[in-house]
C-alpha cells in the first residue's frame, strides 16, 4: 500500500485500515532526514487525517507498534495521537494505555496522562506488564516536577508503591531493579542503589545486563577501576545472548576506556618499569577492545568509535607499545 492510495481512500471514503497507514508511515519515515521535508508534511498530513477517519481491521498491537514506530522517531505527540484513536477501540489495553504515559511525558504535556493514568491503575496490577510498571513509574517522576508538596508526597508513595510491586509479580525480570536504581538515584541516592543492584545480582543469580552495565559505570565515574573492570566482564558474558539489550559496541569501548584509566592511575612509566610483560600484555588488552569495537561501530556506521580512537592513539605513543589496524 503506498501514501496515495492511503490518503486518497481517506478523503474520498473517510475511511482507513490501521495495516496500511502502518506501512506507508514506516516507508515515510525510512525515507525521512532533514534534506527531505516533503516527506514530513506527509507524515502530518497523514496523521491530521487519521483523526477524522473511520478506522478498520488491526488490533490493539498495530495502534502499539505504530506508536513505537513514531516515538523511535522522536514524534511523540503523533504517537499519542495514534494511542489515542487506538484507546477508543481497546480502552483496557494495558500496554496503549502505558505506551500513552510514557510518550506524552516525552513531550511535556503531563496533564493529558491523568486520565489514562487514572484507568490503568484501576487494572489489577497481577495483570500489568513491565511496560506498565516502568511508564507508570517514568509518567508519575515526571509529574513531580508539576505537584505541590502535598501532592509530592502521594506520587512519591505510589511510585515506592509500583517499585515493590513491579519487583513482586516481575521477580525475574531485571527491570523491575533497574527502576528502583533510576528512582533512587533520581532522589540523589545513587550509591545506596547501586550496592542494592550488586547485592541483587550476587543473591538472586539474577542476569541483568542492564544493571550490570550500571554498576560498571557508576564505579568508573567515581575512579574505582578494577571494580569497574569486573562488571564490564560480565556485561561481555551476556553478549552472546539471543535477547541482548546492551549495545556491543559500547561495551567495547567502556572496556578500552576503563584499561585505559587504569594505567593512568597507576602511571604508565611506573607500570612499565614493575613488569614490561605484564605491562604490555595490559596494553594489547585494550588494543583488543579498540579493535572489537572498531569492528562494530564502523560495520553499523556509528561515529562514537572515533573518541576512542583518540585515546588509543595517545596510549600508543604514551606506551610505545604500536597498535596495528
């Protein structure tokens, strides 16, 4: 199906099927970068459009992965748009309803949430997905911003409130810790979190990549590099994981950067002068990182690799130890 046959049923029928205005929103946005305008007026003629027509077929996921695809976008107000007309279909859906939270939060427009807020904590919480814990959770930290003190206070307690219960009814997922993590540290209590994230780990036997990939980062801002160095490690075990969620490339390069720091730390001519061979063995260490995360970001045309590369060439003439391409 492509954009006319779309828009042309709509204003000639004021009709339109969810499946395709899905397909051709994918094939505008695939085609959309800032030398390509028309493409966006496409978009927002489409989506003016969809509000006053008559929708057919689809079910509740295609209103959800439309809103997905608009949000990865960064067009949240359209996703909620799309939510909306989605909701007067499936008004129960958990996850319309908590995609809604998350998304008109992106686009500070609090106060259009209560509603949907208001109804998806009517739905027994047995039932809630990791979606709906985790936006509620982001949606009611956004609205501190916009409560008096006393209303701080109730969406403080219910945020405290969701966090047990996430962690309740989603035990093994590692989410529900990660959202305790982002809550305290939002409340400045970031050290007390993290120990509680290792201590998650380490009792529950927990593989939580995310988390993991949180503690390595808290411990490298505060200069703790070999503690760092351990959980980037394990971040590196989970990534052959079919359902990996840390991005590789990254990883790669927080490894390199953290080999990198330690020998500042312990000062590369006296690292050298203890043990040449261990000292040169540390080095082609993180050479092995650069390399692997070379291969990744340039494979997947990312730009991030080239602050590493900086690093890496002032390791080689800081160590003399040469890197080869």
């Amino acid at each position: 199906m492509n954009y006319d046959t779309v828009i042309r049923n709509i204003e000639k029928n004021g009709t339109a099927t969810i499946s395709h205005v899905s397909e051709v929103v994918e094939q505008l946005l695939a085609a959309y970068d800032d030398e390509q305008m028309e493409n966006w007026g496409r978009l927002q003629q489409l989506m003016e459009l969809l509000a006053t027509a008559q929708i057919y077929n689809g079910n509740a996921d295609h209103y959800h992965n439309l809103a997905v695809s608009l949000a990865r976008a960064d067009q949240y107000k359209m996703a909620c748009d799309v939510l909306k007309i989605g909701l007067q279909f499936y008004g129960e859906s958990i996850d319309l309803l908590a995609d809604f939270l998350e998304y008109v939060a992106c686009y500070n427009e609090i106060s259009e949430g209560k509603i949907y807020f208001d109804k998806l904590m009517k739905i027994d919480k047995k039932q809630w997905n990791w979606r709906a814990f985790n936006f509620s959770i982001d949606y009611l930290s956004a609205r501190l911003s916009m409560d008096s003190e006393e209303e701080k206070q109730k969406d403080n307690a219910c945020i405290d409130e969701l966090v047990k219960q996430f962690q309740m009814y989603h035990e093994t997922d590692e989410r529900a810790y990660f959202a305790e993590y982002t809550v305290a540290e939002s409340r400045n209590e970031g050290k007390e979190a993290v120990l509680k994230l290792e201590k998650v780990i380490s009792e529950k036997r927990l593989k939580a990549p995310r988390c993991t990939l949180k503690i390595a980062e808290y411990y490298f801002d505060h200069g703790n590099y070999e503690s760092a160095e351990k959980y980037i490690k394990l971040c590196k075990t989970y990534m052959t994981a079919p359902d990996m969620v840390l991005e590789p490339g990254n990883i790669y390069v927080f490894s390199a950067l953290c080999g990198i720091c330690q020998l500042y730390s312990k000062g590369i001519d006296k690292a050298r002068e203890t043990d040449g061979a261990e000292f040169e063995k540390f080095v082609k260490n993180i050479y092995r990182d650069c390399e692997a995360a070379g291969a990744i970001y340039n494979r997947r045309k990312f730009s991030r690799y080239k602050e590493l590369e900086i690093q890496r060439d002032i390791l080689e003439k800081l160590s003399g130890i040469p890197y080869y391409e």
